[in-house]
C-alpha cells in the first residue's frame, strides 16, 4: 500500500494559519518556533513566513549560526493604513466628490467657458446693435428682432466652432470617418485641442500612463542579469524603494518565481531564482539603468504656451466681469425676455436674482481661477518634496559605490546631497537616512574623519559575490528539443 505525498499547502493558507497561530505570540520568529506553534510542517512555515514578510512589512535576520529570524515590528497589524471610521468615510467622501468633480468639470469646463463668453459677448453685441437701431424708424424688424437675431446668431456661430469636427478648438477634435487621417495630421500640426489645454490650465497636465508592473519588470531583468542572486541593494538600486520596503517585496517575489534564500557563513542574504534563468535568447540581458539615472522632475504648471494661458484667462476673466454686470443690472431671465419685447434696457425692473447669467458663472469663474491658484501655492511643496526623493537616492547612489570601498564618507553624502537639491543636508535627515540603510559610524578609521560602515550590505556583496561565481551557464540553459509538434 503505497503513502500518499504531503499535500502542499498554498502560501496564503500557510500564512492564514501562522496569524492565528503566532498573533500575539511575541515579534521574533524562526522556521522552528512557527512550525511548532502551529503545528505546520517545516516547508509549510517557511513558505506562510515569507508570504506575511510580504504582507505586514516584516524583516529577515541572520544569527551568527546562520539561522534566519523573521521579524514583525507591527505584530500581524497594518498600522500605515489603520484609519479611523471617521476618516475612512472622510477619504471616501472626498475621494467620491473629487472624482465627480473631476468628471463634470474636465467634460464641461471648455465648453461652460466658451458658451458663457459667447452669451455674453452676444448680449453685449445685441444691446449695443439694439441700440443703434432703436433710432432708426424705418427699421421695421423692431427691437426685439434685431437683439434675438444677434444674440442667437452669435451663441450659434459660437456653437458651431466649439463643437464642428473641423474646428481647432472642437471639443469633438477627431471624426471615425474619412477625416481620421485629416484630423490627426492637424492634431500633430497644432499640438492638443483647444478643449484639453483649457483642462490643462485649470487642472495642470495629466501624468503619463504608468504601467503597474514596470518595477517589478526591472527587478526581474536586474535578476536576469546578475545570474539568478540578488540582494536588497540590488533591488534599491533599480527601484528606489527604501530598505523596509525592498525587504517584504522580495519575499513575495520569492513565492511568485520559485526563489530560495540563502545565508553566507558571514551572515549575508542573498535570493535564488534559478528558475528565471531559463532563457533561448543567446546574448546576455543587460542591466536596468540605476534609479537615480533620471531625476525626478516638476511637471509645469499648464504645459500650455503664454498666449493660450493669457487667452483662457481673458475668458474667464471676461465671464467673471460680465457676471458681476448681470447682477448689478439684475439681468435675469425674466428681464432678458423683456429685452426681446421692446422693453427699454434703462426701465428694466430691479428684481430678482440673475442665477443663470449672474451667480452661476460668477461661481464657475471664481472657482476655474481658484484651481490654478492652488496648485500654484502647493508647488512649493511639491518641488521640496521631489528634491528630498533625488537626493535620497543620491544618497543610496554614494552609499552602494562605497559599499566595496571601505564605506563612505560623511562629506561623500553631504555633496550626494547638496548635487541633487543645491542645499546642503540636514544633518538629522543625513542621519536618518544612514540609519534606514543600515549604516553605522566606522569607529576604526575616525582619523579619516566621520565614515559610515553598512555591515549587512558589505556581508550581502560579498555572499552575491560568490553566489554568482558558483552560478554555472548550463543553469540558463533550456537544453537541446527532443519533441517537438511541428514534426
């Protein structure tokens, strides 16, 4: 009678049963002590370890046995996206209006805008055209025709342009038909829509499309590259992330692509993906450019020229004046319907409330000039915050260069520093940053003055040293066709 082999578990299920197992159970934790705690096999606990490493952001240590320790600093808790329930609705709440306002505004901000100028500037040309007329008495249309007829023709001509297919301020900019081509060339010629640089000004240029698995595609590559072993600092170096944020992602990426950890006599880790050497291409794959290769940058204001920025302005401006104008005239709709009656635009009735040619683009106005406004006062910001980013990675940069130098020194940092923002460093964030790398103060060289040692990355380097020394070409190599269905 033969035994059945042990089932598997899924990582997941693995990782389920420790929580339950270990929660509360203390911070620290060996393959043994989850094993026994949750009555898991050896391989089962391993495989739940790394998967919560993965999830709750927790750490892997190396004892002087080379036993591997893994940590949870927050227990099996996510304190970095606990909210309260007032704030979690607040987000919500928030998050919905601004969405909704994002998806009104950016579809009619171009056409409100264009529209309420061409109200008005046909209400200004209908008076004064009215006007003139007025005086005429062999005018035999009569008042109200003459202002119907301009105010009309001019809302129409307005129409026409914002809207015909052919226009270079169409809201419509393209044609599924035969003028695919036609418009595209246009599009090419004159650069973006009228519509969308409207959009552009009010609410600033919109970010690229970023696709969701390009870090994880350059940490693969950066695998491809280096035989199959990695370390934490070869992930920092291609993604930027941070040591406490590197070292849960590979666990996952471990459970994703067959990858193992392996543990130097000096206590240094490295990760195994032999698996993902398996390739038929013949020339080697190059290395992903470091992070810090190309700085991060300030997205302009508008992305729009002078002019167009000065002429959606003026729009707006205009709206926001002739707005005022309805309401000190009380031009309501009631009254404008009057105007076309022959009704003298002097013996008008003071009442009521100009909603529609007063308060509402009074409001819209001062709200598109609001949107600028803001975004302008926050860029500030915005840019410290962009600078601080580049000079960390410079940081991670001069740190890993001296990694196989010795360390690195504190003025090596500082002018890491000062290269990427132009100021020189705090000293407690230059310190911060050590620290979150692993660094320490290299007490034995102190006549050098302040050097900092990183001792886990110097044992990591020299274990991938020689994981990649030992890694042989047969491992990359798929082997010769035996079968094949084209035969």
């Amino acid at each position: 009678m033969t035994q059945e082999a042990p089932k598997l578990l899924e990582p997941t299920e693995a990782a389920s049963a420790l929580v339950r197992a270990l929660d509360g159970q203390g911070r620290d934790f060996t393959i043994a002590d989850a094993a026994a705690k949750s009555g898991l096999a050896l391989r089962d606990a391993e495989r739940g370890l790394h998967a919560l490493v993965s999830e709750y952001r927790g750490h892997l240590r190396v004892t002087n046995e080379g036993e591997l320790l893994f940590r949870f600093p927050n227990g099996f808790t996510k304190p970095w996206i606990t909210r309260s329930w007032l704030e979690r609705v607040g987000a919500r709440i928030g998050g919905g209006f601004v969405g909704l306002l994002r998806f009104i505004v950016r579809a009619w901000v171009a056409i409100s805008l264009i529209g309420y100028a061409a109200i008005f500037i046909a209400l200004v040309i209908g008076l004064a055209f009215a006007r003139s007329s007025g005086s005429n008495s062999r005018n035999d249309r009569g008042f109200g025709f003459d202002l119907g007829f301009v105010f009309f023709r001019v809302i129409a001509d307005a129409l026409f342009w914002t809207f015909h297919p052919f226009s270079p301020v169409s809201v419509a900019y393209y044609d599924p038909g035969w003028t695919r081509n036609r418009q595209v060339g246009r599009a090419k010629e004159k650069g973006p829509p009228f519509y969308e640089k409207v959009n552009r000004f009010f609410f600033g240029p919109e970010d690229p499309p970023v696709d969701p698995l390009a870090m994880e595609k350059r940490i693969l590559a950066e695998i491809r590259a280096q035989k199959g072993r990695i370390g934490l600092a070869d992930v920092m170096r291609v993604t930027g992330l941070p040591r406490d944020e590197a070292d849960p992602l590979m666990a996952r990426l471990m459970l994703d692509y067959d990858g193992s950890v392996e543990v130097s006599e000096d206590g240094g880790i490295s990760y195994r993906f032999a698996e993902l050497r398996k390739t038929v291409e013949e020339s080697p794959t190059p290395r992903p450019k470091p992070v810090w290769a190309k700085r991060q940058s300030l997205t302009p204001l508008t992305g729009n020229g002078i002019g167009t920025n000065l002429l959606i302005g003026g729009l707006n401006g205009f709206n926001l004046l002739m707005s005022l104008w309805a309401l000190d005239h009380h031009l309501t709709l009631g009254n404008l319907a009057l105007l076309f009656e022959r009704v003298p635009f002097a013996k008008l009735p003071a009442v009521g409330t100009p909603i529609a040619l007063g308060v509402v683009p009074l409001v819209f106005s001062i709200a598109l000039f609001a949107l600028p406004l803001a975004r302008a006062l926050y860029r500030p910001f915005k840019a410290r915050k962009i600078a601080r980013e580049n000079a960390r990675r410079e940081v991670l940069r001069a740190v890993l260069d001296g990694v196989d130098h010795g360390g690195v020194t504190d003025e090596a940092l500082k002018a890491a520093w000062h290269s990427a923002t132009g100021k020189q460093p705090d000293s407690k964030e230059l310190t911060r940053e050590v620290v979150a790398l692993g660094g320490d103060v290299d007490l034995d060289r102190v006549e050098d003055g302040v050097r900092y040692r990183f001792p886990d990355l110097e044992a990591e380097a020299t274990a991938l040293a020689a994981e990649r020394e030992a890694a042989g070409d047969e491992e990359a190599k798929v082997g010769p066709v035996v079968f094949s269905s084209e035969t």
